[in-house]
C-alpha cells in the first residue's frame, strides 16, 4: 500500500505498510532487548506521546530562529539537485526524517524549478537495507534509475549514507539497473554525503518533533509482521490529527522558501574540502569519545543536534552533552532532559553542539 499519511496526496507517497500495533514495547525494554542483541531495533516500536506544551513553545522558538535558515538550504539542495539530474526527477525520501524535507523539495523543484517531479517516502534500516520491494515498486512505475535522488534531513556519524550505499549496490546488481547511492541532505555533519547544503551543526526544525511534523507516521518496522512481497511498516498516529503541524510546517518553510528563490537568493553549496573537514571531525571525535566514555559500542554515541533529540524522544540516554547551555539552538534538549531527569554536562570543546549518549545495559 502507498499513501500520503497527512500529507497532501500530492505532497508524497509513502511507500509503508500501515500496521495496527496492539503492542508496544516500553522505551527501557525495548533498549535491553536491543543492547542484548535479543531483537533488532526494527522489530519493536515504543508508542510515541505528544509534545508538552512547554516543549511546543520549544519548537516554535526554533522555528523563529532557524526556519528561514533551512528554507534556505532546501533552495540550495533543489538546486543542486535540478543540475545534476536531467529530465524527470524522482525524489526519495528516508523515512521519516527525510519526508519534510522532501516535501519541500519537491514543491520547489515543480513549482519554481518547472521540473517534473515525483516524491516516494520509503524506509531504510540501519543492518537490514533499503527497502527493496519499495524500490522496485517506484521503477515499475515507470521512473528511471537514473532520475532517483535519495533525500535525508542530516548526516550524524553516516551509519545511514553507508547502509544506502551498501544495499543500493546490491539491489543494483540483482535488477541490472545503476540507481545512483549518494545521499542529499540540509546538513552534512559526517562528510558522508554525495550533496549537502551545509555541514554545520544547526537545529533544523523538523528534528524537534516527530510524527506530528513527518504525516504522522512512526519509524519504520520490520517485523514478522511484514512478508516478503510488502513494504516495509509504519503506524500511522491517526489519534495526533488535531495537533499534527505537518502541513503547515511543509507550507511555511516552502513559502519562505520561494520568497528567498524568487528574490535571486544564492545557493552555494558546501565544498569538497568542507566535507574532508567533516569527516575528519566526525572520525576523531568518535574515536576519542569512546576512549573518554568507556565505550565500546560506536551506536551509543549520537552526536549532532538531529541525533541528540531523538536519542531524547525515544531512547534511553544516559547523558546529555551540550557545547553551549545558553545556546537557543539546544533549549529543546535541556526541556527533555528535565522532563526525563536525564544529567546534562557541559563540554565547551565539543565539535557540535549536542550529543547523547545511550545508556548502556552493562551499567544497569
């Protein structure tokens, strides 16, 4: 099945199968099973609540602050995006953090681009792959290998680019076909990416929220529940629909958007040596983060605001390490710390400006 979630129809189509979970598994149950090695992260999806109405105030700040910012670099990314692919475009988005931004994307690229362009959200799972059966439902729809495009919000350590690069290599040697791997995001933190905007650590919106600014759908799952002809699953939060922000979150940022395009807003990209930069940062602090933490099992540490918040939401963490408390960009962080009693440490050296830290079934 392909559906839209809240989303306007034409906005995207996700490429999931709505499952109706009569079971979630609790976030502290879900983490043994996981460090066990017990189930696989995929298999199992804790039930997501909403957003405290302090937290909201959050994410409107952040919007203030930061929106017109990531309009900006979907301007950028369209562009980029529109010279390095001739004729028909089709985008694909990673659920579900690529989706608001693959909306946009593929408003401005039809709207203001004049390209022909068509937008699937599919899933992709970190020691499990692409969805396969998603990727080869877009080429019998008629789309061209050559004109897919894979769109994410963030890089954090490029687990996923590296995952994308892997299994679109296989699914390109077992169909015969050369659909092209890179990765296209807002910001680059790992270096990893084959197009980025940027490769600061900034707060891009829609990392704040989850399924009420992504169509309301959850993460992805793949479970015994999914046979070997479906996509990959989903639930959809049909019960968030009074406060979901998706549309008018999308709406927003693609009116600034076009705004900053229509007003001949230039659309540098990062540079090759920007991204050598990245990468390098991103693989030493990671080897020194472990070293200084004790930590053997690179999955504990997320580093990058992206990556910090949704520890938060839907982890168990057992710290929160900020560049700066007084930074705007980090206000979120520190309201679900407290909300969790999670220990917050400050590490004016850091080369972001969050990261979490998981907490580790060995420590209890």
């Amino acid at each position: 099945m392909n559906f839209s979630g809240s989303y306007h129809g034409d906005d995207v189509r996700f490429l999931l199968k709505p499952l109706a979970l009569a079971s979630f598994v609790d976030v502290p149950d879900k983490e043994r099973l996981i460090q066990s090695g017990r189930r696989h992260y995929s298999e199992m999806l804790s039930r997501e609540s909403l957003p405290s109405a302090r937290y909201l105030d959050v994410f409107g700040q952040a919007c203030a602050a930061n929106l017109e910012r990531m309009a900006r670099d979907c301007v950028t990314l369209a562009g980029l995006i529109a010279r390095r692919r001739a004729g028909a475009i089709t985008l694909v988005s990673l659920a579900r953090a690529g989706t608001p931004v693959g909306v946009v994307l593929k408003r401005l690229l039809g709207g203001v681009l004049g390209r022909d362009v068509a937008h699937y959200s599919l899933s992709i799972i970190r020691d499990r792959g692409i969805d396969r059966v998603a990727l080869e439902y877009i080429l019998a729809q008629g789309h061209a290998p050559e004109s897919i495009v894979f769109v994410d919000g963030w890089t954090g350590k490029g687990v996923i680019a590296a995952e994308l690069h892997a299994s679109v290599a296989a699914f390109n040697a077992a169909h015969g076909c050369d659909i092209d791997s890179g990765l296209y995001v807002l910001s680059d933190l790992a270096g990893v990416a084959a197009c980025a905007a940027a490769h600061d650590d900034y707060l891009i919106p829609s990392s704040i929220l989850n399924a009420t600014v992504s169509g309301l759908v959850s993460r992805s799952i793949l479970n015994d529940a999914i046979g070997p002809d479906d996509f990959h699953g989903c639930v959809y939060y049909a019960e968030f629909e009074p406060q979901d922000q998706s549309r008018a979150f999308a709406d927003r940022l693609v009116a600034l958007a076009q705004k900053w395009a229509e007003n001949g807003g230039a659309d540098v990209a990062a540079t090759d040596a920007a991204r050598a930069t990245a990468a390098r940062v991103s693989r030493d602090y990671m080897e020194a983060a472990m070293q200084r933490h004790g930590i053997a099992d690179r999955n504990l540490i997320k580093p990058g605001l992206g990556e910090a918040t949704r520890v938060l939401l839907r982890r168990t963490p057992d710290r929160l390490i900020v560049r700066d408390a007084a930074s705007a960009d980090v206000a979120h962080l520190l309201v679900l710390a407290r909300e969790k009693d999670v220990p917050v440490h400050l590490d004016s050296e850091l080369p972001y400006q969050a990261v979490s830290i998981i907490r580790s079934i060995a420590d209890g």
